[in-house]
C-alpha cells in the first residue's frame, strides 16, 4: 500500500516537472516570436497543457517570465565550460558571446517587462551578473593570457556591449544582432594584433 502512494507521488511529481519543462520551452519560443506578453493559450497549447496547469505553475505572468529567464540564464553560463573544453580561447570566447547574443536577442519585450517596477524582477539583474559575470570572466582570461583579443575589456564591458547591440532598431532581426556582435569580437581581436610589438 505505501509503495503504491509512493509511486503514485512520484509519478505526480516526474508529471508536473515534464509539465513545468514543456511550459518553459513553449514560453521561450512563444516569447521569441510573439512577446513576453503573448496569450496564455498560446504558450499552454505550444505545451500541450491546459491553460488551468500553466496557472497552476506560474500563476502570474511575472513568475513564468522569471522562470524562462533563470532557464536560459543558466544554459547559457553552463555552455562556457564545455566551449573551453572544446575550442581554442578565442573560439570559445566568440562562440559563447554568439550564445550570449541569441539569448538576449530573442526577448522581445523583455526591457519592458523587467522595468514594469514588478517586484518578480527585482532579483534577476543580480542573477544574471552573479551566473554569467564568472563565466566570461574565465574566458576572457583565457583569451587575454593567450593574447587573442585586448586585454582591457571586462566581463561587465561585454555583457554590456552585447545588450545593447541587441536592443531592437526597426527592420531587423535576431540575425543582425548576430552579425553586430562579430563584428565587435573581430574588433576585440583586432585591437590585440594591434597592440603586439
């Protein structure tokens, strides 16, 4: 009898979370395409769920908003290790600020949401410097030592640059942005070959 409540709970448990997963990846795509205020039924259908099991999780928009954006947050610092592994400095370097780029690049109305004085927000600017400051920190270090790219730029200078090359001009796409932050790393490397004797 306990072991069929205990397999019962947690089958309950591995469904929400399967729930949660594909609410997350459905708002991330959602909001690419169609906002952070796109309609509830829209990310709930992407999901397969009903509108009711969304709520059930994120019952304010701020909340699924927040959750979206720790997620990829997260992936985001997570890939910096495994590029060092597997590229050159540089390499690394350009690949994660591409990765970088697309995650920012896709929020659409992301600058608003998170300027809306909603308290869920209050956290995330912290967050995202605290996640994501380190892991470029550690590949800049490598970059530099190896004398890729000029050594006076910080973490900080890059997460920076990369967001506001991103911000949304009219007549252009996640592509543009792309092509704007190659152009800042040849920029970055060029300023090393410069600076050698």
């Amino acid at each position: 009898m306990t072991e069929n409540i205990t397999t019962r709970q947690r089958r309950k448990r591995v469904d929400a979370q399967r729930n949660i997963d594909a609410l997350l990846e459905a708002a991330k795509t959602t909001f690419a395409t169609s906002g952070v205020d796109a309609p509830a039924k829209e990310i709930a259908a992407l999901a397969g769920v009903g509108v009711g099991t969304l709520y059930r999780h994120f019952p304010r928009r701020s909340n699924l908003v927040v959750a979206v954006l720790r997620r990829e947050i997260d992936a985001c610092a997570d890939a910096g290790p495994a590029l060092s592994a597997a590229y050159a400095p540089a390499e690394a370097l350009a690949h994660w600020l591409h990765r970088y780029t697309a995650f920012v690049a896709t929020k659409r109305g992301l600058a608003t949401a998170l300027h809306s004085g909603d308290p869920a927000f209050d956290t995330l600017p912290g967050y995202f410097f605290e996640r994501l400051g380190p892991v470029l920190s550690d590949l800049l270090d490598a970059t530099t030592s190896a004398g890729e790219i000029r050594a006076d730029v910080t973490a900080k200078d890059l997460l920076t640059a990369v967001a506001l090359l991103c911000h949304p001009a009219p007549d252009t796409d996640p592509e543009y942005s792309q092509r704007m932050v190659g152009l800042l790393i040849d920029g970055l490397q060029s300023g090393a070959k410069q600076a050698r004797p």
